[in-house]
C-alpha cells in the first residue's frame, strides 16, 4: 500500500511539473473596458474601474475608437446607476481580463508549487509528515480558484480528487494504534465546492456610432451643465473626424441629424448659463445691499425669489441654485449679526454719548497739539513755551480723561488714549531735557515718544469713533 501510495504521488507530481512548463501568456497592457448601468436602461463604457465617492460615480468614457481613446473624465450622481448590474459586469469583465493575461501564468506557479511539495513527499520517511505534506498541498488547490475567478476549476478538482485518493491510502499507513491503521477512518476531507459566480454578460467594444450615442447619453444623465456642454463638444469632434475621414460606420444622414441636435442642445445649454448668471449677479447685488442695510425680512425674500426664477427656468441649474441660496443665507447670518449688533448701540447709545461729551474736550486738546509734538518727533526745534504747553495741556488732558469711567466696550480706546496723553507728556519733558544738554540722543528719545504718542492717539480716536457710530457691515 505505501508503495502504490508513493508512486501515485510522484507520478501526479510529475504530471504538474511537466504542466508547469508551458509557455506562459504575455500581460496585455490594454485597459479593461467595464461598463455603467443606469437604471433607465442604458449604459456608458469606462475605460477601467469606476470610482464611486460619496453620492457621486466617477469614470473616464472613451470617446470615438481610437487607440488609445480620447477620453472624457465623467461624474453622474450614484442613484442614476444600477448597481447591481454594474457590480456584476466588473466582475465579469476583471474575470475576463484575467484570464486573458495572468491566468495561465499564475495556474503554472500554482502546478509548479504543489509539484514541488508532491515531490518532496519522496524524500520523507515518515509517514505522519508523508500526510501532511500531501493535505497540505490539496488545501493549496482547494482554496486557489476562489481567489482567481474559478479558472481551470475542472483540472484543480480533477487533481483535488487524486490527492484525496492519495490521502485515504497514506492514512491506512498511519502510525501502529491510530484510528486509521485499526480500519477506522475519519475521512472528514472538506469537500470540493465553489459556488458559481453570478456574471453579466460582456459587451462587444462600442462602434464609432455607438461610442458617439453614449456620448451623448452620458451627456443627458449629467447633472453638471460644464460636463455637459463639454461631452456634446466632444461628441461634435468625433463627427467632423468621421466625415473627414468619409467613415462609412457612421451614417450620413445620422451624423448632420446628430451634428443639428448637438449644436441645438450647446445652444439651449449657453442661453441657460446665461439666464442662470444672470440671475445670481442681480440677486447678490441685492442681498449684498439689503444686508448692508441690515433688512432681515428683504433677504427672506430674496431667497423665495431665487426658488421662483428657478421654477421659471425650468429647475435647469440646481448646483447654481444651491450655491446662490448658500451664498444670499450667508448675506442673511450677516445682516442678523449686523441688525442685532445695531440694537445693542441703541440700548447702550445714553452711555456712549455720555462718554462723548466727557471726553469731547480732552480728544479736541489732544488733536491740537499734533503739529508740535509732529516737530517733537522730526527734531524740527521746539520753541520753550511751546514744550510748556504741551505739558501743562497733557497734565490737564490726563487728570480730566483718568476721572471719565468709559463703557465697557470703550475700555481698551480709553486705555490707549491715555497712553497717548503719558507719552505725549514725556515727550516733551525728554525734548526739554535734550535742549538744555545738548545730548541728541536724548532728543531722538524724545522723537520716539512722540511718534508712539501720534500712533496711540490716532489709534485711540478711530476707535471710540467706531465705537460711537452706528454699526455698518465690513
């Protein structure tokens, strides 16, 4: 028995050896042609996978039947397509793909693969690992078509039933006191059967007018007026290049009735942008104004009339209409936050005018002496009566503006403004102090405070007049 066991093995792994010397099949570099089924019944050839992302489905169409294609980059919404049958046909054409190219390669890595442990099964003495060695090269047969779309299934489970021969045999020789060398088997081999796979059938490639038809449907299906326009552009090429080259595939009559359809469906398209820009320039005007106005109720009104203009239009552009309502709801958000930021000024307005009339006169004081501390600042000279103005002003300016208590809102304004007074101060004791001594130095120290003081001053000033107008939109 362990000799006809040993010679069954080896002349099974002989046969796989001398199979695995055949030619293998060159890789064809084409690409796959799969297909979309759409669920109004037609469908549109991809050159290679399809890419589904988010609600979108992704291709690249070839247009005409050139080699390679032209090709169309193409997006449709995912609920247009049929995926059941697109799924389907993938399948079936990565199956065909396969087998044309890397089929045959791969059957002969996997015959030269499980040849090469049948053989080793020669040298093995024990019969444990004898066994062993020989389930293990059914487990490669047994799980190999399942991962390359069930190609030579026969052959594998013509070999899969040898080996199981073998097998039976090589357990009868078991160790003394196994089950098996006492005549009990447990022949608990799993058993050889793959589920055939549900396939769609393929299509022939598509003719020049067929190519041209899907074009065109594709162009249809689009929800993208730019992709739509674009693939009947890419149409209209592919018929003037058949006329020229007097392509007897392509009708003649077909091709000018086709030629005046697209022509007439560009125009159609062009005439809507135009509505359709039309539309969103003279709204956006609009909310831009009314929100400036903060009119709330007007910029509701606005967007009903976005969605009536659209009605009339025939719904033709629902990417425009989205981002035009997008856009005029922002416009919306802003004069909210504008009308809102209005009926706080109003609340606060007694407080606001209140610190306006304490501070009138400091801000006045302050604004006069910008031509002096202007020559402070450039080294121009500063008579002596002129620096004892300045101080006398700012230490009469900075006692009247550290007894106001500002707003809240005025607080930061109020705290520059008397920087702005501190400097200006310092700016003229430091000129003062340069002029006695002579020191330049000095005199430049005495340029920086009043440059910082001119800043903080003019800083000051544009912010608590900010803060006393009323709000206006950025």
């Amino acid at each position: 028995m362990k000799t006809r066991t040993l010679a069954g093995v080896l002349l099974l792994s002989g046969l796989l050896m001398h199979g695995g010397t055949a030619a293998a099949q060159p890789a064809d570099g084409g690409a796959t042609l799969f297909r979309v089924f759409l669920k109004d019944g037609g469908t549109l050839v991809s050159y290679g996978e399809v890419a589904r992302v988010g609600d979108r489905v992704v291709f690249s169409m070839p247009v005409g039947v050139g080699n390679p294609p032209t090709l169309h980059l193409t997006t449709l919404a995912a609920t247009r397509v049929d995926w059941d049958r697109t799924e389907r046909y993938a399948m079936s054409a990565r199956a065909g793909r396969y087998i044309e190219t890397q089929a045959e390669n791969d059957y002969i890595e996997l015959s030269n693969q499980v040849a090469q442990t049948l053989n080793d099964v020669g040298q093995i003495s024990e019969p444990a690992k004898r066994l062993e060695a020989v389930e293990r090269a059914r487990r490669m047969l047994l799980g190999w078509p399942i991962e390359h779309f069930n190609y030579r299934e026969a052959d594998i489970h013509q070999l899969v039933t040898m080996l199981d021969a073998a097998i039976a045999d090589l357990r009868t020789s078991a160790l003394p006191g196994s089950p098996a060398s006492r005549g009990e088997f447990a022949f608990n081999l799993v058993a050889f059967s793959t589920p055939p796979p549900v396939l769609e059938p393929l299509l022939p490639a598509p003719t020049l007018r067929e190519s041209i038809e899907q074009v065109l449907l594709a162009a249809r299906s689009s929800d993208s007026s730019f992709d739509r326009v674009q693939l009947y552009k890419s149409a209209l090429v592919e018929l003037d290049r058949s006329k020229a080259a007097n392509d007897a595939s392509v009708p003649t009559e077909w091709a000018d009735a086709t030629r005046a359809s697209i022509s007439a469906a560009v125009a159609t398209e062009v005439r809507i942008d135009r509505s359709y820009r039309s539309l969103t320039q003279r709204l956006m005007r609009i909310a831009d104004l009314r929100a400036r106005e903060g009119d709330v109720h007007a910029i509701e009104r606005l967007i009903v009339r976005v969605h009536t203009n659209d009605n009339i239009l025939g719904n033709a552009r629902p990417d425009v209409v989205a981002s035009l309502v997008s856009n005029i709801e922002a416009k919306l958000d802003a004069a909210r936050r504008l009308q809102l930021a209005r009926d706080r000024w109003a609340l606060r307005a007694p407080v606001l005018v209140e610190y306006r009339t304490a501070m009138q006169g400091s801000l006045e004081q302050f604004a006069n002496l910008k031509a002096a501390l202007e020559d402070i600042k450039s080294l121009a000279g500063t008579p002596p009566a002129t620096l004892s103005f300045i101080e006398r002003a700012m230490k009469a300016v900075g006692s009247a503006a550290g007894a106001v208590q500002p707003p809240s809102e005025l607080v930061d304004a109020h705290a520059l403004f008397i920087s702005a007074v501190n400097l200006a101060l310092n700016a003229a004791v430091i000129r003062r102090e340069a002029t006695m001594s002579e020191n330049l130095a000095r005199a430049w120290d005495a340029s920086s405070a009043a440059a910082g003081a001119l800043m903080l001053g003019a800083k000051a000033r544009t912010d608590i007049q900010k803060a006393l107008r009323r709000p206006q939109l950025q």
